[in-house]
C-alpha cells in the first residue's frame, strides 16, 4: 500500500491545521507519491460577511477544492470521495428529537454542525470514509451539566449506527513536549471492515498500547489491570437515538466517560489515563520572536506605564463587593493569574479574544527578554504556540489572526496521530 495516496476532507476547516498536521507527514516521509493528500475543503463563518478564515485557507493552499459555503447547503454528491474526513466540528447541543411527520425519523437540533458529518457519511453509503478523525473541546465528555455525558453519548451512538469502531482521548498538548497547555477531546473512527476496524481485538490493549492514540502519545504503565469491562451506550437495547437523548444519565451524577476509551458495537470501554512522556519541552520563551522577526514588535504591543495597573488588577486576585445592573450587591471572588506569564513553561491556552491592546484577565503578556518590558505577544508568537509555520496568516489584521489561533488546534497533535495512521495504514 505504500503507492496509494489517502484522499482527505476537511471540514469547518478554519486556517487549515489538520492539513498543516497531514501535510507534515509526507514531508516528513518524502516519496514520488504522497501519502495524504486533501482534496476537498469547506470553511463557512455565519456570523460575518467577510470569509477571513476561508480566505488566508485559499491564501496558503489554493482555492481549487475548497468550498466557502454553509456545509448544510452542500450537496453531498459535490463532496469527492475520500478516504478520510477530519474536523474540528464546534461545540454544541447535540439533543435530538424525532421528526413530526416520521414516527420513526429522527434529527438534531437545528443547525447543528455535527448532523452535518453524519449526513454526509449516511449519503455516502458504501462509499464512505474508512477514518475519521475529529477534534472538540475537552468539555464534550462531560456536556450538558444536567444530563453529563448525554452529547458524547450521541455521537457515539451515531458512529455505531454508521458502521465505526471509535477511540477517543483527550490529549493536553504541553504534557507531550508541545510549546501550549491546550487539552482537546479527539476522536478517531475506523469503519467496520476497514484495515485499522480489523486490528481492534482486545479493547484494553487497544487503550493502553496497541490504539492509534496509545501509540501516538504514550500512558502510563498498567501493570495489573484487569481486563475493562463493556459499558453499554444504551440501557435498554430497544431504544434510538432519541431514546438516548432523553434518558443518557437523566438522573445526573459524573459522565461515565473518562479521558480514554473505545467503542465496539454499541458498548464503551473507558479509563483515567496518565501520560507518559520523555522527551524534550518546547517553553514559552522558546518560541519568541528573535533575530529579524523582532521587527514584527510594534510599540503597540508593549503595556504603557498608564495601563498597567489596569492588567495587574485584572490578572490578580479579587476579593471584593460588586453590585449587578439591578443594584444588588454580592461577594465577588476570584484567583490570581500569573503574571507576567512565565517564560520557562508552556504557555496557557489561546482564546480567541487574545488579539488588541485593551488590557484584559486572559491575554497573554510577557517580559521581553531583550528590553525588559511587558509587551503582548504578536501573531507569529501565536502561531507557534499551535506549530502553524511562521506568518501562516498574514495578510489579516492582527487582531483577526489572533482569533483564528484561539480557535486553532496543535498542529504537532495531528501530526504525532497522522504518522501513526500511515504505520498501521502500512503494516
């Protein structure tokens, strides 16, 4: 299989990251044929009219391919066929309900991106992808508050349905050598009959050693485990999705999911792992601007002495008596933040408000190693921290490039998880 190219889609793409990760693969494995190749593309921002994100995506790679359009509105058919769809679908309420005119329908809520995915693969029929890899925020497997780990329940069921065996890790990107604490909830599935679904034999040893996820970042030795035990998604086999919806932990209490599992036919296995890791640690102060880039530090990313004292209040702790609109007064506490952040540790994770001078509890501010002074970080900083290539997106204002890094992934992540993909695509 070493001559065949994995075609790829990428879904609500945003800057591109996934395709940062894949594409490090083959350059890191050079051969007259790739080994991942993406051929399709969509990124669609409702909410404003200008398309930035889509734009710095055709920017760096190219238009042909890509779609700019609500992914809802897509024909299915204009989607190539591809071996591997991947995606930082958002998070939202996966709750579902069934169709007035179809006793037996169901279907998300509306505008729900997640039953776009599911759409698609259903639309695909035999045709569809063999992997997906996914990506969401860590708090997935514990959403909504009132019914803990209802969402994640759904999009497993939903992947049963459709044919998939799925592992899922959340993996803290700075616990294995990457240069930001960012935890993410990724999620990876194999379709039944596929060559990775087919390895699938001992599901705590896919966990612990032999898992795509096990091999990409290591756990910790478990010595004297016993063997997990099968948990099914459903309490009573007769249910369907929307069944699940409602009665997944109705009576509140802990998600059932841990930070580690694996799906096979319609039960989980799970378990609170701890990484295992030795190699280098990328710091903070390892990827400021040096040399030349300095340039790229104007004078409006250094604190005046006048709006100081406005960052140090807000990064401080807070012990005091505040009023809400209606003129009622309550005890207002909150924890101090480091500051300015250390130089010697990986960064904090990125939001998207990190961009602008306005002081704020949540950005990023350092002491410059050269002058000595406070200063926020700039884009290119930004960029590092999730291991985009230098100026990935320039061309923006620095405020928007800003917020595409804090909605950004690591790219190092995919790429550790698309290097173990191809060893086993191969084996």
């Amino acid at each position: 299989m070493a001559d065949k190219t994995y075609k790829i889609i990428e879904l609500f793409a945003g800057v591109g990251g996934f395709r940062v990760g894949f594409d490090r693969v083959n350059e890191n494995n050079p051969s007259k044929v790739p080994f991942y190749s993406t051929i399709w593309s969509n990124q669609f921002e409702p909410a404003t009219t200008t398309q930035h994100a889509s734009r710095t995506y055709c920017r760096v790679f190219g238009s042909e391919g890509h779609s700019n359009c609500d992914i809802a509105l897509v024909d299915s058919k204009e989607i190539p066929v591809h071996d591997i769809l991947v995606g930082g679908f958002p998070c939202q309420d996966y709750s579902v309900a069934r169709n007035l005119g179809q006793a037996a329908g169901i279907e998300g809520k509306k505008g729900v991106l997640w039953w776009q995915i599911v759409r698609i693969i259903r639309e695909k029929g035999n045709k569809a992808p063999q992997i997906l890899f996914l990506e969401n925020v860590d708090r997935l497997l514990g959403s909504p508050a009132k019914q803990r780990g209802r969402d994640f329940a759904i999009i497993l069921d939903s992947l049963n349905d459709l044919g998939y065996k799925v592992e899922w890790r959340i993996i803290n990107a700075a616990e294995y050598g990457m240069p930001q604490r960012r935890r993410r909830t990724y999620i990876l599935a194999y379709r039944n009959g596929s060559k990775i679904a087919e390895k699938i034999a001992d599901p705590t040893e896919w966990i612990f050693n032999d898992g795509v996820f096990a091999q990409a970042f290591p756990i910790c030795d478990y010595t004297g485990l016993l063997p997990l035990e099968p948990v099914p998604l459903k309490e009573n086999k007769n249910w369907d999705l929307a069944d699940l919806s409602i009665e997944f932990n109705k009576k509140g209490g802990n998600s059932p999911f841990l930070n580690a599992g694996l799906m096979v036919d319609g039960v989980f296995y799970t378990y609170k792992t701890i990484p295992c890791y030795h190699g280098d640690y990328t710091t903070l102060g390892d990827i400021i601007a040096t040399g030349k880039d300095r340039e790229l530090i104007t004078k409006d990313y250094y604190i005046s002495d006048s709006d100081l004292p406005k960052w140090e209040y807000l990064k401080g702790a807070k012990h005091e008596i505040r009023k809400t609109k209606a003129g009622f007064e309550f005890n207002y506490n909150e924890g101090g933040m480091a500051f300015p952040d250390p130089l010697d540790r990986p960064s904090r994770t990125i939001i998207t408000s990190e961009g602008g001078p306005t002081p704020s509890r949540f950005k990023h501010v350092i002491i410059d190693p050269v002058t000595g002074k406070y200063r926020r970080l700039i884009p290119l900083e930004l960029e590092r921290l999730n291991m985009f290539p230098d100026n990935h997106t320039i061309g923006e204002n620095d405020t928007k490039r800003a917020f595409f890094m804090g909605n950004a992934l690591v790219c190092g992540v995919i790429t550790c998880v698309a290097e173990e993909l191809r060893r086993k695509l191969l084996l």
